[in-house]
C-alpha cells in the first residue's frame, strides 16, 4: 500500500470525441430512453485520425495510466511501443472484446447517466490477457463524500460483448442472466463478487492515491451497516446497427421488470474499430 509520501498517480480523464458520433435511438414501443436505451456506434469512416487517436489513448489508459507509463519506460530503458505491446494491451481477442464492451459501458454511465465510475479494473494485470473476476462495471452516486445517505446508490452492470455477430438477442439474454450473479445479500456482502469487487476497487484506488474513490468502495462495503440504494443493469454489444429495432422486436418491457438499466450498443463496423483502437493503443 503507497504511504502518505507518495504523491497521487491516478488518471485525469477527459471524455472520449468517439461519444459526439453516438447516434441515440428514438422511443420504440420497448426502448424507452429512461430504462432502456439503445445508440449506434459510428462507422469507421466515420472516426478520421484524430477520433481514432483519442479513443485509443482512452482505452489505453484503462490499462497503464500516463505517469506509470513514463516512469516504466524511463526505468526500463525500452520504447512505449514496446513495452504496451508486449506487456500491457491484450491481444486475445476475447479480452480485448470483453474489455472494450466494458470500457463503452463505463462512459455512457459517467458521460450520459451522471454516475462516476472507477477506471481501475484493468489495470496493472499479471496476465494482460486475463480478466479481473468480480462485477462488470459499477458505478455509484453519494450525496455527501463527508457521509453516508441512505440515497446514495451503487449501480452494477453485468456486460456482454459480441463482435462478431449482430445477434444482438443472444447478448442481452445472456447479460440478463449472468446479472443475477451480482444480486447481494447485504449481511453477506464480503462474500459476493460485488464486494470482491468494491473491495478490489477500494485497494487498489488507495494504492494509486486515490483517497476519495477508495473511501466510498468502503462506505458501500459496509451497506449492511449504512443504508443504501443498489440498482442492477446490463450492458449490450453487438455488430449490428439495427438495435433498437431488434430489441422492440424480441422483447417485451416485463422482460426487463428485474433490471433498473438497460444499455445497448450496436454497430456494424464494431470489430473493424475494436482491431484499430487496439493497434492505436501501442503508439
């Protein structure tokens, strides 16, 4: 753990251009834009260089911050090209999907849903191939960063990506699916994988200075003892531009009468973007 002589190091973010290209589907007799709501990812020649470049950077950043690059680099005496490539950026696909999906998931939530999520998760893996166990996505609001209220909420998302399919059905049915397993009993919090989540979250936030964000994992860890408001969702990728359409075609809104947020993403040219953003993540 950093001691109090160590100066901060965690990310400044700055939001992604790649969300001025999102398209936000219209109501449709399921899609509402309140629980459920879908956007279309841009096509690639949609994105110049420029939005290409920042949306790389972004990712890149969810797994080795700026400052720990430089530093890393300078110790090593290697290239940043060298070093992402061959010890930071996955390159399994399933990973890189896996991850990509979670990462679009996180800025809708921080940029359009006003919550704040941790960008922690991904970082400093043993394996760059091997995703953190635990819950997909959180995000949180709290009143007071002083104390704890009883409206102060936590919001897990379960993610499920395909890119290479536009099945869009099969993702959000297996999303819903898997979201049962973040359903906590708040007497057996430390026993969940959302508190293995929050716990892994809060370590290593204070392992990175970041005081704040460690201090509220901890104030949901102990929700059992300090009331608050848990909300569950999911999140849905898949390579089709037609996803509001396939959802008010296969769904119902009882469908999702479990789940307090429904996000879809969809795009026909998911996995060309997914490969050049990763390419784009080493430069």
């Amino acid at each position: 753990m950093m001691g109090p002589h160590v100066a901060p190091r965690f990310q400044q973010w700055d939001q992604p251009k790649y969300l001025d290209l999102l398209v936000k589907a219209p109501p449709n007799g399921i899609v509402d834009c309140v629980k459920v709501k879908c956007y279309t990812l841009p096509k690639i020649d949609e994105c110049g260089d420029v939005i290409m470049a920042d949306w790389a950077l972004h990712v890149r950043r969810h797994y080795i911050f700026d400052e720990e690059l430089r530093a890393v680099v300078q110790r090593r005496s290697v290239t940043v090209e060298e070093y992402l490539r061959r010890s930071v950026i996955p390159d399994k696909r399933e990973t890189m999907s896996g991850d990509f999906g979670e990462m679009l998931i996180a800025d809708l939530l921080e940029c359009f849903e006003n919550y704040r999520v941790p960008r922690y998760k991904h970082c400093d893996r043993l394996d760059r191939n091997e995703s953190e166990h635990g819950s997909d996505v959180i995000g949180y609001r709290v009143l007071d960063l002083q104390s704890c209220d009883a409206e102060d909420e936590l919001l897990v998302v379960e993610v499920k990506t395909q890119t290479s399919s536009g099945y869009i059905k099969g993702v959000v049915n297996k999303a819903k699916t898997d979201s049962k397993k973040d359903r906590v009993n708040l007497r057996r919090m430390d026993k969940s994988r959302l508190g293995m989540t929050l716990n892994y979250l809060e370590r290593r936030s204070d392992d990175y200075g970041d005081f704040v964000t460690a201090a509220i994992m901890r104030r949901f860890l102990e929700a059992a003892e300090f009331p608050c408001v848990i909300r569950y969702g999911i999140g849905a990728i898949a390579a089709t531009d037609k996803a509001s359409a396939l959802i008010a075609k296969n769904y119902q809104s009882a469908d999702f009468d479990t789940l307090d947020k429904v996000l879809v993403l969809g795009g026909a040219d998911v996995a060309q973007l997914l490969t050049r953003i990763f390419e784009g993540c080493t430069k």
